[in-house]
C-alpha cells in the first residue's frame, strides 16, 4: 500500500507533531506511515481522512500485485 499522506499533509501547512495531535498519534506514527514503513488501521485511516478533508481512498492506495 502506497500513501499521499505527506503530501496533503504539507498542502495544508501542517506539521507532523500538529497532524500527530490531531488524530492523537505520536510523531513517529506519521513519520512511519508517511515513509510507508506502518500501514494505519481503519480507525486511524478514517481519522488521518476526516482531519484532511478526504476520503481514504484519496489517502491510501493498493499496489497492483506484481
């Protein structure tokens, strides 16, 4: 699974610690998942989504398989 959670993250001119304090998360979650290395669960996905503005789905994206 691939993400553009840096991204919009940084369209909104937020900082990783305020994104982490939004969705009570620590920093090292965002950084983890933003470099793709932790994979949120729905509830996190769906509260990382709602603080954006988006839809999971404009988040988070399947990788074709191989």
């Amino acid at each position: 699974m691939k993400n553009i959670l840096k991204e919009e993250r940084l369209k909104r001119q937020l900082t990783q610690v305020q994104l982490a304090e939004m969705v009570n998360v620590s920093r090292q979650t965002i950084i983890s998942i933003e470099i793709n290395r932790y994979v949120p669960s729905v509830v996190l996905s769906l509260k990382l989504a709602k603080t954006l503005g988006l839809q999971i789905e404009d988040i988070f994206m399947l990788e074709p398989s191989d």
